[in-house]
C-alpha cells in the first residue's frame, strides 16, 4: 500500500515537465530580399504539398533528389511500424550519390576544402574528381587488405582532417556500415562502441593539431582495442591513418600483425576503381552512439535511402546549398551534425564543404573569420557554444574581415535572444538570414526550424517543423497542450519521416520503448497514426506556430551542443573504488549551457579528500573523454533518497543551480539536503531562483 502511495507521488511530480515557463516573446527578423532572391526553397504552396493529407507520397520529391540505380516501388512500409522502410525495393549506393554523379560537371570543383589548424598551413583543395580517385583507393585497401564487405561494421575513430569523410565514403561504397566516434572521446569510448556494434575493424590516426598541441591519438587505438578485446569483441585489424604523410608522429608503436598504416599500404592500390555496390534503400548506411537515459550508449541506426534523400532535402532547402556555394559547418563530424551536413548532405548536392581540424579560437579568436574570409565562405554552421565563445572571446573580432554570410545555422542548444543577435549583427552583418535547427542523432535531420527564405526569424525559437515534419506538445496524459498556452510539454513528431533511424543497433526493444511507447495505445497497430514520436525535449508552442526547446526531460546532460548520459558518468564514478554512491546533474554555466557536476558518497571508513575528487575526475575523463569533465565533485555524508532508496537527482540539481529544492519532507532522510545545500551553496552567493526548466524537469523520470 505503501509502496503505491509513493509512486503515485512520484507520478505527480512527473507532470511538473508541465510547467508554466515566463516567456518574453522576442521580435521577428525578416529575411533579406537578397537572400531570398537567390533561396531554393520560396513556394510556400510546398507546405501544403507536405500537409498530412499528402502522407507519405510527398515525401517522393526528397527520394527524387537522389540517383537510383533502381526506382522504388513503396515510399513508406508502415508493416512492423514503428520500424518504417523507406523507398522499398529501391537501390543505390551513397558514395555515387556524393561522387560519380557530379563527375561529369564538377570534377573539377572543390568537394572538399580542408584547413589544418597551424596557420601556417594552406588550405588544401580536394576535387570530385581528387575525392573520387582517393575513395576508390580506400574503398579497394579495405575490400582486399581487410576484406570487409557490405553489412560488414567498421569503427572509425578520427579527428577533423579529409581522411575522415574518405574512409566512411569508401565505408559506404562497399556497404561496410561505419561507425565514427568522436574524436575526443577516450580510446575505452571507443573500444565499448567497437565491442558493441562487433567492429572488425578499427580504423585511427597518430594524431592531430588541437590548440597548437600535436595530440598523440594512436595511444587511443590502443586502449580502444584493449576494452573491446575484454569485451570479447576484439577488432581483427587496426588501421592508422597518418597526419602527416612523410612521417609517423606518434610516441605508441605498432602492434605487429595487428596495426597497419594506411598510407603505407596505399601505393598498391593506385588507381584502383571500386564499382559501388548496390544496397537496397533499407541497408544500414551508418550507426552513431548516442548517450539516453540507461547507461549504455545506444547505436543509432540509419539507413540509406531514407536518411540520404532527407539530409539533401534539408541541405538544399533548409541551408539553402547551392553548387556554388561555400559552405562551413564547424560541428565535428563524429557528431550526427557532421554526418548529416559536413558530410552526406552537402556532398550529394555537389557543395564544397569546409572541414577546419582545430580549434574556432585558436591562436586567436579571430581565425574563425580570417577562415571564413580567405575561402569566402557564404554559409555558416555552427552552435550556442561556438557562438558564446566566439563573442566572449572577441566580440569585434567579425568586423574586421571581409567575408559575406548569406545563410548561418544555430544547432545542438538552445540559444539565448542576446547570443542570437549577436549572432545576426555582428556575424552575420545584419543581412545573413539564421536558421535555429532543432533535431537530434536519432531524427538524421531537422525536425523545426524557419524555412530560410519563408519564414520570420525570432531569436530564442526554433520555429515550426520544417517541411513535412508534424510536431505537437503533448501532456503526461497525451493531450495535445495547445499553442500559446504558455504550457511546457514533450515534444513529440506526429509522422514519420525518412530520416527517422531505423532502429537500434542489436536493442529493436530499447528503440520502441525510449521513442514510442509513452503515447501509443496499440502495440499491434500499423497505422503510424499511432506512433507518435517522443523526442525527449520540454518545449513551448507560440501562438504563431514557433516551437521554443527548453531541453532535455530524460537524464541527458547537454554539454557544449554534445550529449552526455547521467547513467554513464555516474557508472565511471563508480570503478573508483572509495565510490558508493554517485549522481550527477546539470549546472547552468555561461558558456557551455550546461556542465555536469558530481555528487558521490563514499564507502563506510573511508575519509573524504581532494585526491577522491581528482580520481573521479580521471575516471570521467579516462571512461569517457575530457568533453564530460565535471565543473565539481562534491562528496557529500549520504545522497537524498525517497523513501524506496531512489536518489533524488532533482533534489541535487537544484541545490547545484542555487533553485528552491521544493518540498523535500517526505524524504527517507531530509535532513541530509540541508547539510548538502550548506556545503555546496556556502561556496556560491545564495541566490534563489526559479531556474532552467529542464534543469526544474531533471530527475524526473527517476
Ligand atoms: O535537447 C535537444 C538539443 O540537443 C538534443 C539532441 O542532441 P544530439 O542528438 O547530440 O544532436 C545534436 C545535433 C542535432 C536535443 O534533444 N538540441 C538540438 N538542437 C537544438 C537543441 N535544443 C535547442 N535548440 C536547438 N536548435
């Protein structure tokens, strides 16, 4: 009896993601007449072409931005919905799609311009045609060296130079499904992804320019081999890719009969011409690990045809990318950011991408636009992140040099009205129109964001969902929370779309469960009417249709732009061996969004002490990567627990963001979050504020 008493507490805390948020609306921007003079998307009657009544069929116009070696013959199979099949009984390859095609009229046209970080580096230009040659020579090395083949997975752990969009082209000309991690993420990182996606081959660098430092990245390749091997999933080779081609500019050496270097290898392949094969449009193109609720990362499927035709759709309209263009993302590319517009949709579209290896800041915050004006870039990509650092750092810095941006995206955070105007004045000029793009890795591309040349912008709102895309705010219960009621939600999409992954990679069940079964009613049901997808966001609808994101309502921390699980940091705190107990929460900070900060308690007998703290530190940094470095580590004599033993993780949060901790009486131990606030706040001004509504909404799904 109890026990149901309790839970249903918990429940009502649940519906708290409900909370009103005071929103000061912002005014709109309109986009240049300039700008929309030359855009590829100006018809609004396209909206209604995409309205539900034209579901799915609208959907063959993205399809149709695409080569097809064989046309399809059903645009969407709902059968086993909500695993959707895309394009059924289509064929093609996406290294023809981002290559050969456009041979015959632009092999000559830089696909790709790369940038090393020391300045003293030119920019390097590689052709179509440049790209085309270099594809097909890896492609053949990893066919015959490694003898990988279609459906084959392949964990690809490189920094931001040319050989990273090479190898997973060469990847997706054989059908070998590739999986990038991050580059800065630790080589255990890397070994757990290879492990569980049975990698059989892991493909590393000896290293790379970051903040005028070479970092030394094969000693990665190693511990990432190591991990998987004690997983029991050891990779069978491990290729090394080298910086700098004359030299070898690691201090780790080469494992005989396991490490190779690429470069070395490469001669016997000059020339090599691999025809690219031909995949149903439902094969796996590639998977991406990406942090939820549990502790295991999840692998992020996509498939071909699907997500191919949805990132051109959205690069040719949403970026508004035309062959002529130069276009700029500076995401990294082991991020879906990088994917989907560094990378695949850029490509297809026969862009000129730019990749930039180091650091935006680096030596000074002014390289950035000395880039962006000695290549004349035109399109900008970037994150809050970049941007508030950018303007902290220099904030003239823009006007001094001669570029001129037409189109800049916003993506991976919420951005705050002031950095967007910065943003739009001093960046863009007063003239570069600015999309706020709000997706995710599981969505391949936008989900709402103004449509360029149509829409108003308004700084602080993504905007209504982008062509096609259905987004409604539903309530615990499932009712749609209506527009400008100034209720927050979940954000959920109403239809699928081709970009939608198609699963999780060995988990179909943790894929149903995260994204779908919180609102569907008939498990049996292939009518995607009934499977609404939840995207684990909190947000806001305006009267005008504008969706405002608030954040996460799962326990994801959004770090810079870049997802970190709680479960996965709170796991690596536990191999220190003093570790009880630990919990981890968001903390609002100027620059980054958010950070994490930790609480741990320590095993009976054992004293607190800074050299605890600086162990959970390395453990964070070793299991996961420096990017999950904790603001604190505070130790705490016991977590606050309810009285089922559950760690109050919102209780934490809001004592680290100096928030009211709201009623805290019907604890198992209250007396604890007193002694807590005392030690943590006692450190900072005791302010109390109402606070971020995903930092209110964190912990709730505890
Ligand atoms: O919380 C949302 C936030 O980033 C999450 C997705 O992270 P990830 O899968 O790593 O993909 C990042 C790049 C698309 C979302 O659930 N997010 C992403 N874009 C925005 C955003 N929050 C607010 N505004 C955005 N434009």
């Amino acid at each position: 009896m109890a026990a149901t008493k309790e839970t249903k507490r918990e429940q009502t805390e649940l519906s708290e993601a409900e909370i009103a948020v005071h929103w000061k609306e912002e005014g709109y921007y309109e986009p240049s007449p300039r700008f929309i003079g030359q855009a590829n998307l100006t018809d609004p009657d396209l909206f209604e072409k995409f309205s539900l009544d034209h579901f799915p069929e609208c959907y063959r116009a993205f399809g149709d931005l695409l080569s097809w070696d064989k046309y399809w013959t059903t645009t969407l199979d709902t059968s086993k919905a909500p695993f959707y099949r895309w394009f059924v009984g289509g064929m093609l390859n996406a290294s023809y799609n981002c290559i050969d095609r456009h041979l015959a009229q632009h092999k000559n046209k830089a696909a790709i311009i790369f940038q090393g970080e020391p300045e003293s580096e030119p920019p390097v230009a590689i052709t179509y045609q440049e790209l085309y040659a270099r594809v097909n020579e890896v492609a053949a090395l990893l066919r015959d060296f490694a003898g990988l083949k279609a459906g084959d997975r392949v964990t690809i752990h490189l920094p931001m130079t040319p050989e990273l969009p090479i190898t997973m082209l060469a990847c997706a000309r054989l059908g070998v499904i590739h999986s990038v991690v991050f580059g800065g993420f630790s080589g255990e990182a890397s070994g757990q992804r290879i492990a569980d996606s049975a990698s059989r081959v892991l493909i590393g660098m000896d290293g790379y320019w970051r903040s005028g430092k070479m970092v030394d990245h094969k000693p990665a390749a190693d511990i990432a081999y190591e991990t998987a091997k004690r997983e029991g999933k050891p990779p069978e080779k491990v290729l090394i890719w080298k910086r700098y081609k004359d030299r070898y500019s690691s201090q780790a050496k080469l494992v005989e009969g396991r490490d190779y270097l690429i470069d070395d290898l490469l001669p016997k392949y000059r020339g090599e011409r691999v025809a690219p094969v031909s995949l149903p449009a439902d094969h796996p193109l590639f998977l991406m690990y990406t942090s939820g609720t549990t502790g295991k990362p999840k692998g992020i499927q996509h498939n071909l045809g699907g997500y191919l035709a949805y990132v051109t759709a959205m690069s040719k309209y949403y970026q508004d990318i035309h062959p002529t263009d130069v276009y700029w993302c500076m995401a990294d590319i082991g991020w879906i950011t990088g994917h989907s517009f560094i990378v695949y949709g850029p490509l297809a579209l026969a862009a000129t991408s730019v990749i930039y290896e180091g650091v935006p800041t680096f030596p000074d915050p002014g390289r950035t636009w000395r880039i962006a004006e000695h290549l004349d870039v035109n399109i900008f990509h970037t994150s809050p992140t970049a941007i508030r650092q950018l303007r902290k750092l220099g904030p003239d810095e823009p006007k001094k040099y001669h570029y001129r941006f037409k189109h800049m995206t916003t993506v991976g955070e919420p951005i705050e009205p002031e950095a967007w105007r910065w943003y739009y004045h001093t960046v863009g000029k007063d003239e570069a129109v600015i999309v706020d793009t709000w997706w995710q890795t599981e969505t391949g591309g936008f989900l709402c964001s103004t449509t360029p040349a149509l829409h108003r912008m308004k700084p602080g709102s993504a905007g209504p969902g982008v062509l096609g895309i259905h987004p409604v705010i539903l309530d615990e219960n499932g009712n749609e929370v209506p527009p400008g009621s100034n209720r927050a939600g979940y954000i959920c999409i109403r239809n699928p779309w081709p970009g939608l992954m198609a699963t999780i990679w060995g988990d179909p069940d943790r894929y149903l469960k995260t994204y779908f079964q919180k609102y569907n009613k008939n498990p049996k049901s292939t009518d995607w009417r009934d499977w609404p997808y939840l995207a684990g966001d909190g947000a806001l609808l305006a009267p005008d249709g504008y969706f405002r994101i608030l954040g996460r309502i799962d326990d994801v921390i959004n770090v810079a732009g870049h997802r970190l699980g709680t479960k996965e940091l709170e796991s690596a705190c536990l191999t220190v061996p003093e570790i009880a107990e630990a919990a981890v929460v968001p903390v609002a900070d100027d620059l980054k969004g958010r950070v994490p900060e930790i609480y741990v308690a320590l095993k009976p007998g054992i004293t607190a002490s800074d050299e605890i703290k600086q162990k959970v530190v390395q453990a964070i940094e070793t299991q996961i990567g420096k990017i999950a470095r904790p603001k604190t580590v505070w130790i705490v004599p016991d977590m606050p627990k309810t009285r089922s033993g559950k760690i109050m993780r919102r209780v934490l949060a809001s004592i680290s963001n100096s928030m009211p901790t709201g009623d805290t009486t019907t604890l198992a131990n209250p007396e604890v979050v007193e002694q807590i606030r005392v030690s943590v706040q006692g450190a900072r001004p005791a302010v109390t504020k109402e606070g971020p509504a995903d930092i209110r909404a964190f912990g709730q799904t505890e």
